[in-house]
C-alpha cells in the first residue's frame, strides 16, 4: 500500500535522466539516419528499418504478456537488462556504417533491436509504475523532454561521430533502471526490517526444512495480492467502466498509430534522410512538453492541500469537477497533430513544416499515453509493465499498419511527395479517433476512477498512519473499509479466520471505534476530509 501522501511529489533525477536516456535513444532509431527501404524504385518498401524495428517491439510485447509471473521477472532481471543495453548499442551502431544496407541487414536490425528496445521500455514501466502516479507522470514528460533535447543538440553537431553518442543511451538507462531497484530493495529491507521487529521470531524465520517453498509462496502470494488489490477493491460497476474504457483506448490508439505511419512512409525518400525536419519537431516537441509540465504543476498547486495523485489525476476532486491536467494535455496533443495536417496541404508551400507538426503531436501523444499506461496499472492494480506491453502494443500496431498502407498506396500511385489524399486520410483518422473512439469524455472518465481509488488509498495511509496500525492491519484495512468477510481476508493473505479477527479487534481499539460499521464510516470521513476536520 502508498505510503502517507507518498514521500514526496518531487521528479527523481535519476528517473528523469534514466528515462531521457531511453526516449532519446529510441527517437535517434526512429527517426535519424536514413530511409533504408527493401527494393528498388518505383517498388521499393520505404521505412522497411522502422517497420521491422516496431514488429519485433510487438514480438517482444507478446512474449511478455504470455510469459509466467516468473518468466517476467527473469525477463526483466539486471543482469538480462545489461544484455539488452549492449545489444542495443551493437546493433543500433552497425547499420550506420558504411556498405549496410543490404535486407539481410535490416532484417538483423530489426530483430536485434526491436526485441530488446520491447524489454527495456517494459521494464521502465515497471519502474516508473512503482511510484506514485504524481511523480512518474512529470518524470515522463521531462524525461521525453530531455530526450530530445539531446537529439536535437547532437543532430547539430555537424560531425559524423555525434550520431554514435546517442547510440550508448541505452547503456546510461539500464544504470538508472539499476539505482532505481537497488533504492526500491533498499527501502522493502527497511520495511521487512520495521515489521519483523513487531513479529514472533517464527514469523520471520522459516525453518530449514520449507524455507525455499516458504519465500516462493509468500513471493507468490505478494504479486497476486499487487495485481489483484485494487480490482478486488473496484466495485462491479467500476470494473466494467474500466474494461470499456480500455477497449476504447486501444483502439483509438491504434488509429493514431496510423495515422502517424502514414505520414512518416511520406516524408522522405529512400536513401535520404528519415525525418528532414527532425530538428523543428524535436524543439515543437519539447515545446509540447514544457506547456505539459506546467498544465501538471498549476494543477497541483491547486489542490496542494490534498496531496497525494490528486493533483495529477483531477484538478480539483474535492469540488466534483471532473476534469484533469492530463485531460488538457491530451487536447493539447490532438490539436497539435490536427494543426500539422492542416498545415501540409495548406502552407507547404510557404515552408511552414507540417510533417514536423504531425510528428511532434504524435511525439506529444506518445508521452500522454505512457502517462495514461500508469493510470491505468493504478486503477487494475495490474504490471506497469503488463500495461505498457498492452499499451504500445495498440500503438505500434497502427503505425506499422500505417507504414505498410502507406507504401502499398505509394506503390500503386506513384506519388512522388505527400499526396493531400493520404494527409486527408490520415487526419481524418486521428480525428475520428478523438471524437468517436478514445473520446476527451473517456479520458476524463479514467481520472476520475483513478482520483477516486487515490483518495481511498490516502484515506487508508492516514488511518493507518494516524492511528498507528501495524503492517499487517494497514494491509488489512482497505478489505474491511470495503466489507469483505473475514474468510475472505484470510483468503487473501493466506491467514486464519481467527488471525483476521485479532487483527480486526486491535484495529477497532486503536482507532476508537466499537465494529466494522463504524470503521467504514470513519474510513469515509476521512476520505471526504482528509485533514481530520
């Protein structure tokens, strides 16, 4: 369970760098260095490194999400992780070298990039989805800041060796992923270290016998009880809104995808430059995020007094408005990828890029559905990295559906630059996304399902805090604010009915009430006054 109104709300430095590190390296893959394309013209398959690249990312998403819980984390263990980051760097550095570009050699890039590049962005899920909602969300939009800032300077640099120092970012975001573990273990010692101080000895210490068996069960039973918690919490009817609205987003992720694939099979050809204006959807981009991160900070500065997520997830939840930064955020997004359809049949002739806009709005969504990705693990109590596998997969989806549509109308026209019919087409398909599947309305309507969890969680970390309940009564007490039985609370936890019990009569006393009604009420008071007012 979240600590009291969390440790603190400030960005760690070491996720933002870390994280900065990975988003500038999979910018740099993405869209620096040139459109290496399977064919020759008039039939030539353009964007085939990026197409093969986003494949083998789904590839690496499905293992994960098939895999055992175990599976997962060997997965996602350090010592793979290193693994990943020197692949990575291999296999990024290869192509750029002269004489590689044969298809054998995109086929080999793709494998041995988009298989690892898959990983590590499901293992920053887990990370960033391990801390409070109200930190990671800012970590994501100044890490993707960062990140591109970083392609930007070096993309200036006119030598050819600057392309090589974004290649070993991966090598900089395991490190981070690494100090960000060991300060996790560091803090779960100290807290084993608090509990057991409160325990029988025989608590703590398994015999010799069974003491293998015994931390397998009870490693176990601690991910079922992480990813089962909050949709055990979740009422029926919440759980259904939940399950539509993810639906709705993967779809209409899926069609921003493709509308993003679209464009970016157009905006250059093959042997040219990926993205001829990188460096003006680079700066648009960290424009986007700037405006993004104050949007987060005025929010909280706005419901400073509750603390906790709220701050990110409803702009102001104690007044019922339901309405979010990241709901702004979103429309801002969308109506900067909307303007850069507009302006490419309309300005394109006055130099006004409107490919950087449609990319750099892309850019910005991107960031906003990491965001959403978060929310989402919060509110199912599921894997961030289950939900960015999820996630990205929708996303991925679309774009490579939209590299190859993208090409088979080029193959068959013969268009020589951004036809207005495939800008129209893809706009209208970001649009019809916006309005009709993963509307503003369903943004809005997760934000305030996960404001409503948060502030059930605060309420449970200010009794449990207030009142000094132990461990065990603090993990207890979110099942009896809730109703659960006792035989469903020992069910959870692997206790006696009779344990639950005793648990639950030491809560009552501490907390001066006289039965399970009554703690339900205190719970709700403090749900709706978290000042104790």
């Amino acid at each position: 369970m979240r600590s009291l109104m969390h440790a603190g709300t400030r960005p760690s430095l070491r996720a933002v760098l870390g994280f900065a590190c990975n988003q500038g390296f999979v910018f740099s893959l993405f869209y620096m260095g040139t459109n290496r394309a399977l064919g020759t013209v008039p039939v030539a398959f353009e964007r085939a490194d990026l197409f093969g690249t986003l494949l083998f990312m789904i590839a690496a998403f499905a293992l994960f999400r098939i895999a055992s819980p175990k599976a997962r984390s060997a997965l996602l263990a350090p010592p793979l992780l290193w693994c990943y980051a020197a692949l990575l760097v291999v296999a990024s550095i290869v192509p750029i070298l002269p004489g590689t570009m044969e298809a054998a050699d995109i086929v080999l890039e793709s494998v041995f990039v988009g298989l690892p590049s898959g990983l590590m962005l499901a293992a920053w899920g887990r990370a960033l989805g391990g801390r409070a909602v109200s930190r990671s969300v800012p970590e994501v939009f100044l890490g993707s800041a960062l990140g591109a800032t970083a392609c930007f300077v070096f993309a200036a640099i006119p030598l050819d060796v600057a392309p090589l120092v974004l290649k070993l970012l991966p090598l900089g975001s395991v490190w981070a992923l690494y100090l960000l573990a060991r300060g996790e273990k560091g803090q779960d010692a100290g807290r084993c270290g608090e509990e057991g101080a409160s325990l029988p000895a025989s608590a703590v210490r398994p015999t010799a016998g069974n003491s293998a068996a015994s931390r397998e069960a009870s490693s176990a039973a601690t991910e079922s009880r992480s990813l089962s918690l909050r949709i055990l919490l979740a009422t029926p009817a919440e759980r259904k809104e939940t399950a539509r609205l993810s639906m709705k987003m993967a779809a209409g992720t899926v069609l921003f995808g493709l509308a993003a694939g679209f464009m970016e099979t157009y905006g250059s050809d093959p042997g040219m430059a990926s993205t001829p204006t990188l460096p003006a959807t680079l700066l648009l981009f960290v424009i986007f995020c700037v405006a993004a991160l104050q949007l987060l900070a005025a929010a909280r500065r706005s419901v400073g007094s509750l603390g906790g997520d709220a701050a990110v997830l409803a702009a102001d939840p104690a007044s019922g408005e339901q309405e979010g930064p990241l709901d702004d955020v979103y429309r801002l997004a969308v109506l900067v990828m909307m303007a850069g359809f507009l302006f490419v049949p309309v300005l394109g002739e006055f130099g006004v890029p409107g490919e950087a806009i449609v990319l750099a709005g892309y850019l910005g969504l991107s960031a906003v559905f990491v965001s959403l990705f978060l929310v989402m693990a919060y509110i199912t109590g599921q894997d961030a990295a289950q939900s960015f596998a999820h996630g990205f997969t929708a996303l991925f989806a679309g774009e490579v559906a939209g590299v190859a549509l993208g090409n088979v109308i080029d193959a068959f026209s013969g268009f020589g630059e951004t036809p207005y019919v495939v800008v129209a087409c893809a706009g209208l398909a970001a649009l019809f996304a916006y309005l009709f599947l993963f509307t503003e309305r369903d943004f809005r309507a997760l934000s305030v399902i996960a404001r409503d969890a948060d502030r059930f969680d605060d309420a449970c970390a200010l009794i449990a805090s207030r009142f000094g309940l132990s461990n065990r009564e603090a993990e207890i007490l979110p099942f009896a604010l809730k109703g659960r039985t006792g035989e469903r609370i020992a069910s959870e936890f692997f206790i006696s009915k009779s344990t639950v019990d005793t648990h639950l009569r030491r809560m009552y006393a501490k907390c001066g009430v006289h039965g399970r009604q009554e703690l339900i009420d205190l719970g709700e008071r403090t749900e709706r006054q978290p000042d104790g007012r």
